[in-house]
C-alpha cells in the first residue's frame, strides 16, 4: 500500500537451484496518462518459452515501485510446465 502510482514492475524468475534465469522490467502507464483511472490494471509478460522445461520447478516473483523507489512486498508464485 502507497500514496503514489506504480511506477515499474519488475519480474524475476529462478530455477529450482536459486539461480535467476531471467528477469524482465515492465514500464507502467504513470508517465503515459493524465488521470490515474486511466492507467492499466492488468499487464501481460512473455517470458522465454524455451527457458522452462517439464519437470522443473520455477519461482516467479514480482515487485512494484513507485517514482520514489519504495518497492512493494514480493508476490511469488510457483509454476511447473
């Protein structure tokens, strides 16, 4: 929870052995928009479909940002192809 709009996204994944294996910073719609209702509520992401493979376990997390850097708690979520 903030004062301010969101920023930046940044998502990041790592492989069952910790090791990031990719990362990916999404620009939010705060410089693009006059109002704040106007701004986006849902963002997309395509990550590297040869990256993951069956079997594996991957933790993706996402933090947001704000203008100032205060940065949001991280979401995490587990994903196995």
């Amino acid at each position: 929870t903030d004062d301010d709009q969101v920023h930046a996204y940044a998502l990041t994944v790592r492989n069952e052995e910790g090791k990031i294996i990719e990362t990916e910073r999404i620009l939010a719609d705060f410089y693009k928009v006059l109002q704040p209702e106007q701004m986006k509520t849902e963002w997309t992401a395509h990550l590297a479909d040869e990256t993951y493979r069956r079997g594996m376990t991957y933790e993706i997390m996402l933090v947001a940002s704000d203008d100032w850097g205060a940065v949001s708690n991280v979401a995490t979520y587990t994903y196995q192809p």
